[in-house]
C-alpha cells in the first residue's frame, strides 16, 4: 500500500491511474466540417497532422466550448471557435452562407496511435459568423430534427410553399438574366436611390414568355449564378418592370455584369394563386375566414 494524498493504494491502483494519464495526455479532438455544398474540411486540436481513416487533418483546429453530452433527444448545444486562415476557413465562404447548416463529426482519438478512437459525434451548424479575424459558430446536435411543426395555420392567406408537393405550382424562373445597373447616389431605380439592394437588368437578359406583371416576382427568389455572390440566394421584396429590390444585402456588393436565375414568388392570396398559377383547387388559405372588423358590421337589410 502506498499513500497517495489521503488516500492508500494498491500498486495495481497506481498503475491503473497512469495508464489513465498516458491516455489523457494523448487524447486529441478531429474535427469533419462538412459544406452542403461537398466540399469537406477537417482539422485537429494537435499541433502536428493527425491521418485519421485515410483523411489528414490539420492543425490548430477550432475549440469547443461548454460541449454538454447530454442524454437522447435533450439539447446539447455549444460554440465552436477558432482563428480564420486562407487555406481552410475564409470570411468569404462564411459571409456567402456556405457553413450555414454543414455537418460537423467529431472524433476524440489518441494522436500516438490515430487508429484507436474513443468518442463520436455529430452536430450541425445553426449559426455562424466571424469578426477581428476570428470565426464563431453555434453548434447543435441531432434534436434538431425533433422539431417538427405539426398541424397548419388557420388564416386568410395561404401558407404552402410556392413549388412544393403540397403546392402543387411551379414558381416562373428565368435563367442568365444580367444586372445593368445597380442603385448608387443619384439612381431612381425603384424611385429610392437609397436602396444599394435595388438592381434593373438589362433588356437583352429580361425575356419573360408570356411577360410578367409587375409585381409577381416578389416573395420570389434571386440565385446567382455568376460574380461574387456566386451560390448566394435572396428574397426579392418589390418588383417593377427590369427592376427589383431584394429584402436583405447581398454577402458582396452587387456590381453590372453579374449574373442571376430569377424565380416569382407568390403573396398567398387566393387572386394570385388563381391568376398567376392557375392553382386554385390547391389554394391553401381560408378567404371567407371572419375578420375582427366583421364583429363590428351591422346586419345588412334585405
């Protein structure tokens, strides 16, 4: 027996803490960040290049803090943090969304002997962003997938999604439309030059069959196809003629010669649903629904 503080232990006690020790001590976290784009990238709490599976990961890799293991179907969420580098995590591909929703897999192994792994898991990124060089993402793990809305909305104006199964309608799109000018000091694009999200096209690009009214491109979608914002998607919020406004700013300034895919958006009413789609026996909302204001109205004489 020997006194370890203020305990006794057995010599096979001793030996069982510093076999634990030697594991502790080479215990490293590997880290698999996958993009719903495919692009995958993976990175090591370890100063030196861990080959874990055929796969090298880097380095320097993000630190995790306040990661809780918590039991089946209870959250489990927590912050990753690490330093930006040209090579692995850009400002751009973060700016761009392309980390929003990628897959993380997480594996502890002993950096001596890759091969043997003690711990795995996977999380998903809910939010991620960056500042003073320094990326932050919000991490979250499989209950997100327990969420699941039930049941619908009881209102005037429908809620399906324009394209959906449940929808039935096809949103109108228009490939290679190019921008021709976008809203600076001095523009009257949309009549508010304030705007730097309101953008016309140009006319060669803007060939709708059958053309579209004003209008029915909002609620819609810009996808870019060409320019910096290249794989960004945007909401349009107004639509007249070539010009449109989108409701929030693009992740890089929008500049003449950028290219996009234009899709109509529909505002629920049963007038567009029946108009621009054709789509009224699959409308989804309630347009006799009783108003407030129909508390308020007199019984009407016959």
């Amino acid at each position: 027996m020997t006194l370890v503080g203020d305990h006794y232990l057995t010599l096979a006690q001793i030996e069982s803490m510093r076999a634990g020790l030697r594991v502790t001590y080479t215990e490293a976290s590997i880290w698999s960040v996958e993009r719903v784009d495919g692009d995958v990238r993976r990175f090591a709490s370890h100063d030196k290049v861990i080959r874990f599976r055929g796969q090298d990961y880097l380095p320097l890799g993000p630190n995790a803090s306040d990661m809780e293991h918590a039991e089946a179907g209870a959250e489990s969420d927590f912050e990753m943090v690490g330093f930006l580098c040209s090579d692995t995590i850009r400002a751009s591909d973060i700016h761009a969304g392309r980390y929003d929703g990628c897959r993380v897999v997480h594996h502890v192994v002993d950096w001596m002997r890759p091969w043997i792994w003690h711990r795995r898991h996977v999380w998903w990124v809910r939010e991620i962003n960056e500042s003073g060089g320094v990326f932050r993402a919000q991490v979250q793990g499989v209950e997100r997938f327990l969420v699941i809305p039930a049941g619908r909305l009881y209102e005037r104006e429908c809620d399906k999604v324009l394209g959906s199964k449940e929808c039935g309608a096809l949103p109108r799109a228009l490939f290679g439309a190019t921008v021709e000018v976008v809203a600076s000091a001095g523009a009257t694009i949309l009549g508010l030059p304030h705007k730097n999200m309101a953008m016309r096209f140009t006319t060669g690009s803007w060939t709708w069959s059958p053309a579209v009214r004003d209008g029915l491109l909002a609620q819609g979608e810009v996808r870019w196809t060409a320019g910096p914002n290249k794989g960004t998607t945007q909401r349009i919020g107004e639509h007249i003629g070539r010009e449109i406004t989108l409701e929030e700013a693009t992740p890089f300034p929008i500049k003449a010669g950028d290219v996009c895919a234009v899709f109509s958006g529909c505002d629920g009413t049963r007038s567009a649903c029946d108009g621009d789609y054709s789509n009224g026996d699959n409308f989804g909302g309630q347009p006799f629904m009783p108003s407030t204001e129909d508390t308020y109205k007199k019984p009407s004489e016959v």
